[in-house]
C-alpha cells in the first residue's frame, strides 16, 4: 500500500532524513516513533506529496508521489501535527468545504459529512464553531476531514499531542478503529501510542531508521534473550533445579509467593530454542501443576532509549 525507497531530504546542507526505506502493509497501522527532529515529520510530509524529497521513491496504491501526484493523493488522508481549520465555520460546513477541495460530488459531501460525524462522535457539536471546540474536539474535526472523501491511507502526525487525558484514550480508540478499514501511519514521540495502538513500530534517530519490528520482536533481538514468566505449583527448590536443566535455559529465579504452595518464576533463555514449550513439558512431565507461563519483553521505553542513546546502536531489520 505504501512503499518508501532509498528517501533522503536535505535543507540546504542539512541532511534530514538519509536513505530511509520501508514497507506499510495494507490494513496495517504502524508506528513511527522518534524522539524530537528525528525526522519524522519531515518523512509524513514527503509521504503525502506535501513536499519533495532530495532522492528516492515514494508510491502510495501503486501511484508515485511525485510523478503522480493528484491520483495518489486521492489515496491519502493526512492530519498534519497542526490542524489545518477554519475556525468561523461549523463543524458542518468545514467537513462540507473540504469535501468540495477534494472534487467530492454533492450527494457524497452529504452523506460522508454525516458519516465522518457519527464516526467521529461529533454529533452534538455538527452546527458549533469550531473556535468554540476544545483541543480535543478540534482534533477529532481534523480526523474527521482527513477520512470524508474515504481514503484508503491514513497519515496522523503527533495525534494526541496537547489534548487532555480523557480525550487522548478516546482518541486512540477512534484512531484503533479507524485501523479496522484503512491503512495508517502513525507519527509520534509518546511511546504508549504504539503499544497501545499499533502493529508494528519503526524507531528513527537523527534521520535514520534504526529498528523495524514488533516491539516484543526488538525486545527480544536486543536483550538476545527471551524472558519468560510462570507461576507453578510444587517442590521450589526441585522447581528451580527442573527449569534450570532445561535445554536452552540460561537463568531461573523466583521472584513470588503466590500462596498455597505456588511459587512465580523468571526465566531468561536462549530465542527461537522453544523454550516455553520445554519448560511447558517438563513442569508436566514432573506432576506439578502449571497456572501460567507467558513471554514477556523489554518496555518499548526500554527499547526506545537503547536504540536512540546508544553510539553503538545498528539497524535491527
């Protein structure tokens, strides 16, 4: 759905961004994460066409950005980080303009404009100015012009910034179900936005890409181990010396009481050795009764400041 080759923007010496490449999968709802001037309002913009890049290709629905312009476009809706609104008109009439910007016929204006409403929960403000909204509402309006002529991307730039908690729960779940029908990209440098809302993340440093994954994957590649947690009923001495045995393990220690003879566990092992499962059989195979056991990760806090405080820090793919 959208593919970025070999991207590269410049401000006159600055180099901004350098030689970024990645792939957004139809229906998919990535996160670009970065700390302030990484890049990644620079990549939104070139990504829909707002501006140039220096070198590199970018197409969106199979249209390029640059050579094909208006058809890719149409493809696209874009909040930019700062909403674009007209604050003398009503909620109504703005979604109405810009439908028209978009060369939307007057029958789909009408029925878009009470769709994105609904969609948006605007209903009780359709006909207040929006100079009257507060922060919040006026971000949901910029949502809301973004999907009305029904594009199949969705590009967000900071969407949550400077609204009030509430409104930020409320927005990420609108965000969330948005992601049930379009493809999005999320810009952001608050790292529960991703693990709440997205798939899959790209960090970016200094202009450059310096990990794409799950955030549980890059936790996992970074540490080079898997951590694993189970509560288990049994002997925990004989425990400890069990899951100490098992191929793959590196490490044990308990780390709960739970009560009635049931004791919590953490175990780092070596990834892709199948380590649950062998713990898993050998709890088993011992006569002890096993009441979880479930892989944890790094925080993405974790992962955010090894990938983007590190001098050292390589591209994780």
């Amino acid at each position: 759905m959208i593919e970025i080759e070999n991207v590269t923007k410049y401000y006159g010496d600055f180099q901004a961004i350098s030689d970024i490449s990645f792939r957004v999968e139809p229906g998919e709802i990535l996160g670009f994460l970065g700390p302030n001037g990484a890049g990644k309002t620079t990549t939104m913009k070139i990504i829909t066409g707002f501006m140039p890049a220096s070198s590199g290709t970018v197409s969106v629905a199979g249209y390029d950005i640059m050579t094909e312009s208006l058809e890719a476009r149409r493809h696209i809706g874009y909040l930019p980080e700062t909403v674009p609104l007209y604050t003398d008109m009503t909620v109504k009439d703005y979604l109405t303009f810009m439908g028209k910007i978009r060369g939307m016929s007057s029958k789909n204006i009408a029925r878009r404009t009470s769709e994105v409403i609904d969609i948006c929960r605007l209903g009780d403000y359709r006909d207040s100015h929006i100079s009257k909204l507060s922060k919040g509402f006026r971000q949901r309006v910029g949502i809301a012009q973004s999907i009305v002529h029904e594009p199949d991307v969705l590009i967000l730039d900071e969407p949550t910034i400077g609204i009030d908690p509430i409104q930020v729960v409320e927005t990420r779940q609108l965000i969330k179900d948005l992601g049930e029908e379009h493809t999005v990209i999320i810009s952001t440098h608050i790292l529960p936005e991703v693990s709440m809302i997205c798939e899959r993340v790209i960090i970016i440093h200094e202009g450059q890409i310096v990990a794409v994954d799950k955030p549980e994957n890059l936790a996992n590649r970074l540490r080079g181990v898997e951590r694993i947690e189970l509560d288990v009923k049994g002997n925990r001495r004989k425990v400890l010396d069990e899951i100490l045995s098992v191929e793959g393990v590196q490490d044990v220690e308990q780390t709960d009481t739970l009560g009635e003879g049931v004791f919590s566990y953490l175990v780092e092992g070596d990834v892709g050795q199948e380590t649950k499962s062998k713990i898993a059989s050998t709890v088993i195979h011992a006569g002890w009764d096993l009441h979880r056991l479930e892989s944890i990760g790094m925080s993405l806090e974790e992962i955010f400041l090894r990938l983007t405080t590190s001098e050292e820090a390589s591209k994780v793919e």
